[in-house]
C-alpha cells in the first residue's frame, strides 16, 4: 500500500480522518528510534532533568519532516500533531503541520493553521503571501483589475563587451523550453539563445551557410525552416540545426521568389512563405513540394501590395500588406475572404498569436494587439525608449513578448507589468539530504497567475542555509522544460456498468501503455471503493492490461480514493506527471464520496499532476472529470477515434513543467541527523524574484 494513500476513516475533518492510523514498519522503527534516543540521556544525567515531553516533540517533529520531506503527507501530519500533542506552544511545528495539510489536498485546515500564526506575528509575510497565492488559485483572491500592459523586462544588444553578437535581427521564434531562435540577417547566422538571454548555440548553416535568413518557423517533429531573402530559398535544418535541403530559387515562377520574408505552418503543417519581390504568397508541402500561390489581383480584391508577416488562425490565413496599410485574410485556399483596414497600422510587418484569438502585430516601430473579430487594435506595450523598427514580435513559452529591433540591434523582453511587481511564486516541494553533504532539492517556480517559469538555471538561484551565507553554484540536474520521462498512471473505474467493457478497456490499456512505451513509468491501479496497486511497473504491458480488464466490479461509484493512490504513486519522480482514468462516462453519483471534488483537485494541484479521461463511449462527458481536466490543463478523448491515441499521448510527452531539481553541498553540521537547518531559496529572472523556505533532517548518524 502506498505510504500517501490517508486512512480509510470517513470522518469529516482531515485531523480525525488521519488521527491513529500508523504504518506497521514505520511505528516499529519508530519505537526503537525513541529508545535509543532516550535511553542515552537518563545514563547521564539525573531524571529531574529529562523533560520528557520536549523530547517527545522534538522525535516527532524530526520524524515528520523527514515523512514530508519523503512526500508521506499522511504520515507527516500524524507526527506533527504528536509533536503539537506534547508542546503545543511550537511555531515553527505549526507551520510544518499546515504544509503537510497543503500537500495533501486540504488548503482550509492548512490556511486555518497559518493564519493562526500569522495573528500571533509569525511569519507573517511568508505565509500571508502563500495564503494569497491559494486564494487566487481558488478564484477567491482580492478583486484587481486586469492589467495586460507589457514592459521591458530585458534587452540583449547585439554588440556586448566590443565583440558583435549579431547584427540587424529580423525575427525570433520561441522554443517550447523557454529558450529562442532568433535570425540575424546582417552576420547571416541564426542564435539559440536561452531564458537568460544567452547565446547556447550559432548556426551558419553549413557549407552553404545562409544568405540574409529573414524568418524562421519550426514544425512539430522539430525540424526548422529558414526563409533566406539574399538566396531567395527557403532552408530546411533538422531539430539539432544541420542543413537537410533547400527549395525556392530566384525567379517570377511558381515555387520560386524575389525576396521570401515570413513564414507560417497550418494545422496540416503546410508552409506559407511571403513573397515581397513577387507580391505573393506560395504554400509548399514539408518536403518543399509546391502547391498554389495567392494574392494577385481579382475580381473584388486589388491584390497584395507589399505582403509581409503571415499568420496561421482558426482556418484562415491572415497576411500583413505594408504597401496597403492593412491586413489581408484568406482561407487555405488561397481565397481571399476579406481586408482589414482603417486601424492605424502605417506598416504592418510581423503577426503572430496571441491568446484569446487574437494577433499581435509589428508595426513599424510599435507593438499593437489586433482582435480580427472585433477589428479593434490596442496599444498595451511600452518600449523603453522609441525602437527604430520592429520586425517580429513573439509570445514565448513563459508568457513573455520577445520582440526585434532591426535598425536598433537589439532583442528586446517584455513582461505583464503586473508580474514584475507580484514576482515569481517559488515552492520548495522537498529535500532529499539521504547522501549529506550532498543535497537535492526540489522545487517548481511560476509566475503569479500560476503559468510554469521555464528555461532557468544556475544563475536563477541563490542558495543559503540557517541564514549563513550563500552557497556557491547549485547545479541543476533537473529541469522539467527539457524532454524527459514522464509519470504516467492510469486507473481504470470499476463500477459495475464498466463490466460489459472489459474487451475495451483490455484493449485501450494496451493501447495507451504501448504508446508510452518506455516515456514513464505506467501502471494501473483499480477504481473501486477500496483500490491498489492492479500491476507493478515493471509488469508487461499484458499483464497490465489483463489487469486492467480483470478483477471484480462493484455498486461503488466512488473513484477519489483509487485517483489519490494513483496521484501518490506518482510524486516520488519531478518529472512530469500524468494521470488518465478509463470511464464509460455513465451518469452516477456519489464519485467522490471520501474526499470530496474539490479536494481531489486541488490534491492534483498541488502536486503538479495533469488529470486526462478516456472515454469508452463517444461524446460522453461526464461533469466532475470534465472539471478536473479543465483545472489542470488535461485532455479528454474517444477510445476509438480514427486517429488512435497516439496524438493523446504526444501532448502528454510533449508537455513541460517549471519543476527543478538542485543539488549543492552543504556546509553545516547536522549534529549526527539531529539538528534541524532551515534552508532559503531565491530565484530571480527578469526583474522578477521569488523565495521560499523550509528545513530538513539529515538521517541520524550513530
């Protein structure tokens, strides 16, 4: 049974529903611990001495964060509320005891407890401002008024230190990491630069090399596409930039240009180029292979004049014309749909998405924010100082706009400027200090609307223990925006309307198992009242399935016990997690009778876990797991639907989290694993910072 899974007590309150319920070998090696360590005293000193009491509390104290510090909530809660049983008057247990709450799923014990210490004038700071960050996670924050404002949080210049960086930038394209490509035409390279804004990599494009690359598009298997407007051709590298062909060439035919600018890929990853000599647009196929072209004069439509950035949208293809001052839409087809004009744009260069539906825009020396819909511009993006022109402008995978200045050499970073001001929320998840010296720990960083900060390194973090100094160079050996293994469980209801299925869901498991393959370590754990564990993770994926289909079923609808099991078999691994339930999606009630809907989100939540349903029946939604999916980003899915699972499974291992691991050495001395070192983490980036706390035990030397 796993160690997270809270005891089977119904009653109400989290405190009563854990109270008395001890692992066997944990209170066995927890009875002899307490000999040793009480025994040794009373050989020295006089028995008037001992507070007993005190002692009793510290054991506890130390045995749950060691529980926490292992991800055991359950048993974490348990021995703080042991320790609080002997010295009530204990702050620092208190607000142990409210973290293992929040760990759990349970933010209203957890916010009951720190508040508590916040009116005696306890950390008030640092607790006020994790209760604020839950309650704005709840959607119960204070009211404030929506700030979409953009400014300047950081700029690269191309020249640094005498030595030319890069030179006439004419676009960026952001990375799913956190990191940037950005093309410099003047020095005819291309930079991979990461979220700090240095450069981790220069293409030259081989033997060749590029000749003025003006934009660049990436497709979903990774390979990269280059317009070059001095060679007229349009590039292809592959995902580690080497030069695999080249199509176009200089001319008025089909397929070939006069000066190719931007470039946009459809759903179907077509490509469309921008042809500024040719007053045109041309799609190609990935391979190069020419298909239309599209702009020229028509009835009811004057042509493109000077057509620039181009746009992929919902169906339709948006392109920029400077010559016309406005925006031209077509549909795949290259039918032109309609203009949209009269919005003050004097020159239109560079489009790109932005949330809602809507575009960002270049325009000359300006940012602007176009709804197509509403045929509306804002101007919500302020420049530190006027920019000569600007030819591209991105959102990046932290949120952020990356922006180019072509006459000014410069790249330039703009951030909300509500983020700047709220900061970065950091979150120490646990200490691994099995191996002391050696530490590791764990954290995930956000901004404060909870989007995951990605592409952070050794310069982001600033370490330091029981307030001493800082500690030199924590190395991050685990970044969740890198591709990694994912954590993957799948449970599978076991109500008694899912035994006619058990065909399907014999042959959905293998499915979704034999997707993943060797990506996570997948499993199966049943739905029913009273789950466990259904196959070990290093069972075939026969067994598991067989496992999966097999078994009883039950009156029970109840399924939160069987997702908590799943979700704490998930949490001992930072890299991402997954969690997919097998549902016929029947209507029926009481699913999550233990622990409540809302717990089991925010359990989820607070874990980082992703909760995704397969349906074995079409159009099925069932409105509990249609909220759970909604809430942590998941995806439903028909088990049969003509494209199988695989693209189900492929936003699962492309997905990618701000959870970091860091390892350093610590200098302090751990009294043999009895003294307990608080530790402090800052993380800074883009004139935004965050910090944490919590502490650890070494384990006990003898």
């Amino acid at each position: 049974m796993n160690a997270n899974v809270l005891c089977s007590s119904e009653r109400s309150s989290c405190s009563a529903r854990c109270s008395g319920y001890r692992y066997g070998f944990g209170l066995a090696l927890r009875g002899l611990l307490v000999v040793t360590l009480v025994v040794f005293p009373v050989l020295w000193a006089p028995p008037q001495q001992i507070d007993m009491d005190a002692l009793s509390a510290e054991e506890e104290f130390r045995w749950g964060v060691r529980a926490f510090q292992n991800a055991r909530y359950n048993e974490a809660i348990m021995s703080f509320e042991q320790s609080l049983a002997h010295r009530p008057d204990v702050p620092i247990v208190r607000e142990w005891l409210g973290r293992a709450y929040f760990y759990s799923g349970f933010y209203e014990p957890a916010i009951d407890v720190w508040e508590a210490l916040i009116a005696e004038g306890y950390a008030h700071n640092r607790l006020a401002n994790r209760i604020e960050l839950i309650r704005a996670s709840q959607g119960v924050g204070p009211e404030t008024a929506p700030e979409d404002r953009y400014v300047v949080s950081a700029e690269i210049n191309g020249r640094q230190a005498e030595r030319l960086v890069f030179q006439r930038p004419t676009s960026v394209e952001p990375l799913a990491n956190g990191s940037f490509m950005a093309a410099s035409y003047g020095t005819h390279e291309i930079h991979v630069f990461n979220a700090n804004g240095v450069v981790t990599q220069t293409i030259r494009g081989g033997l060749e090399g590029f000749n003025r690359p003006f934009d660049i598009a990436r497709d979903r298997s990774g390979r990269v596409y280059v317009s070059e407007f001095g060679a007229d051709r349009i590039s292809v590298l592959d995902a580690a930039g080497r030069r695999l062909f080249s199509f176009g060439g200089r001319g008025i035919g089909e397929g070939s240009f006069l000066g190719p600018q931007y470039l946009t890929l459809d759903d179907e990853e077509f490509i469309y180029v921008s042809d500024w000599g040719n007053r045109r647009v041309s799609k190609f196929d990935r391979e190069g292979g020419f298909v239309l072209s599209f702009g020229r004069p028509r009835a009811g439509f004057s042509g493109l004049s000077r057509p620039t950035g181009l746009v992929y949208l919902d169906g339709y293809l948006y392109v920029a014309d400077a010559g016309n001052q406005a925006i031209i839409v077509f549909d795949e087809s290259g039918n032109y749909v309609r203009a949209i004009r009269d919005l003050g744009l004097t020159r239109p260069e560079s489009l790109s998405p932005y949330p809602g539906g809507r575009l960002l825009v270049a325009n000359s020396s300006e940012i602007v924010l176009l709804d197509p819909e509403r045929e509306t511009v804002r101007r919500d993006f302020e420049l530190d100082q006027a920019a000569a022109k600007i030819t591209s402008v991105q959102v990046d995978a932290n949120g952020n706009i990356i922006t180019t200045d072509f006459d000014g050499d410069k790249i330039m970073v703009l951030s909300p400027m509500s983020s700047l001001y709220a900061g970065l929320d950091v979150r120490i998840d646990r200490v691994n200090s099995d191996n002391h010296p050696e530490v590791l720990l764990e954290m995930s960083v956000r901004d404060r609307s909870g989007r995951p900060q990605l592409g952070l390194g050794t310069p982001n973090f600033v370490i330091t223990e029981d307030a001493g100094g800082i500690l030199q160079g924590p190395e991050v050996i685990f970044a969740g925006h890198e591709r990694s293994p994912i954590e993957a469980a799948v449970v599978v209801e076991r109500h008694s309307s899912m035994g006619a299925h058990s065909n399907e869901i014999r042959r959905v498991t293998e499915d979704l198992l034999g997707t993943l393959g060797t990506a996570g370590r997948s499993f199966v754990v049943g739905g029913e009242e009273a789950p466990g564990i259904a196959a070990t993770r290093s069972a075939s994926i026969g067994d598991k399935a067989r496992a999966a289909a097999g078994g009883d079923y039950h009156d029970s609808a109840a399924v939160d016990r069987a997702l908590r099991l799943a979700v704490g078999s998930l949490i001992d691994s930072p890299a991402p997690r997954e969690l997919v339930l097998v549902s016929d999606g029947a209507t029926k009630e009481d699913r999550f009778r233990f622990f409540g809907l809302q717990e089991t989100l925010q359990y989820l939540q607070v874990n980082d876990v992703r909760f995704s349903v397969v349906y074995l029946e079409p159009g099925i939604e069932a409105a509990e797991f249609e909220y759970l999916v909604e809430e942590t980003g998941g995806r439903t899915v028909y088990a049969f639907e003509a494209a199988g699972l695989s693209p189900f499974v492929e936003q699962m291992l492309a997905r990618r989290t701000g959870r970091y691991v860091l390892r350093y050495v610590s200098a302090k001395d751990t009294e043999f694993g009895r003294r307990y070192i608080p530790l402090e983490v800052e993380v800074a980036h883009l004139r935004r910072t965050g910090r944490d706390e919590t502490g650890y035990f070494a384990p006990l030397r003898f």
